[in-house]
C-alpha cells in the first residue's frame, strides 16, 4: 500500500505547513508530527482484508481539503506553502539534517534489527502472526517511519523526489534482487 500511503503523508504534510504557517509554528516540524500522527493512527486498519489503500484515500482527500480551506480562509500566501513541497537543498536547514541523519540511522538499525519479521510481514500478515509476530505493532513502526521520513525529506527534496524516491528504487529493487537484504541495499543504491 506504499502508493497510496505516500500520496496521503504528503498531503497530510501540506496541511500541517499549511496550518504551522497560519499559526506562526515551524510548519516543517507541525508537518513532522501530524505525520507520525497519521501513520500511527492509521496503523489499525492495515488488517483490514483491503488493506490500507480505501483508507489512505480518504485521509488524502480529507487533507488536501482542509490545507486548501485553510490556505483560503487563513491569508497564508500559498506560494509559501507549496514551495515547501518543491522542496529546496538550498532552503534545508542543519536542523533537517541532523533531523534526515538520526532518521536514517534509526530506520537501518530498526530494519536490520527487525528483518526476519519485517520480511514475514511483507510475504503474508497471517503467516507473520502464525509465526509470532506482532503484526499491529510492527506495522504501525513501519507506517510511522514512512510517515516521518517522508515529512522530513520534504524540504529538501519536495514532493516530486520525494514520489520518486520512496516508489522507483523500490520497485526497481524488488525485481533485482534474490533476498530482503538485497533488495533493501539495490534500493538504497538506486535512491
């Protein structure tokens, strides 16, 4: 489901800089934590026999509303908004990436520390749970890490990249390699 999860965090993130420039709060961390917000509280419904592209749809919808009615009624100028998705490696500050290098180091540590499950998760969520995971617990640290990393690439990469940067080097990887570390390193390599 990571297609539609990547559409609904970047608007989820659109209307927390939407709604931090209105309140005179950073908007790239108010996008951070209405991000985490969103894959944590979205985390239930991934056992849904749909999975989770019915309710990623809604929450896109729902967001990219209330960013548009909220850029409308607040005075915000929506330039300033929407040249935060563009993103900008000129407009990242050392904050975001300290923020970028401890959320890299943490979802490597977290992967290699987790593979074997992560990996049974991906195959099937039922034989993951046969197998003792804890499905609704490592699905949700999945999605928050998604949620977060997305978030905070935005600034210095934009929405586009940021597209293309979470789908492509994945799929792209998924049909190289032979095994889950391979993929995860062609994918890397590829980003």
């Amino acid at each position: 489901d990571i297609l539609t999860v990547r559409f609904a965090v970047m608007h989820v993130a659109l209307l927390g800089l939407a709604v931090g420039l209105w309140v005179g709060i950073d908007p790239t961390l108010l996008a951070l934590a209405m991000c985490a917000l969103a894959g944590m509280g979205i985390a239930p419904l991934a056992g849904r026999p749909g999975g989770l592209s019915g309710p990623m749809g809604l929450l896109m919808t729902i967001t990219a509303a209330a960013a548009l009615l909220v850029l409308s009624i607040s005075g915000v100028n929506a330039n300033d908004a929407f040249s935060l998705l563009w993103g900008s490696i000129l407009a990242t500050r050392p904050a975001d990436l300290v923020l970028l290098v401890v959320l890299c180091v943490a979802v490597l540590a977290w992967f290699f520390r987790r593979r074997r499950d992560i990996g049974l998760l991906l195959f099937d969520r039922e034989v993951a749970a046969c197998s003792g995971v804890a499905v609704g617990g490592l699905t949700a640290v999945a999605l928050l890490g998604i949620s977060v990393s997305i978030a905070a690439s935005i600034r210095l990469t934009g929405a586009l990249l940021i597209d293309s940067l979470t789908i492509l080097p994945a799929l792209s990887a998924r049909n190289l390699a032979r095994s889950l570390n391979s993929m995860v390193g062609i994918a890397i390599a590829i980003g």
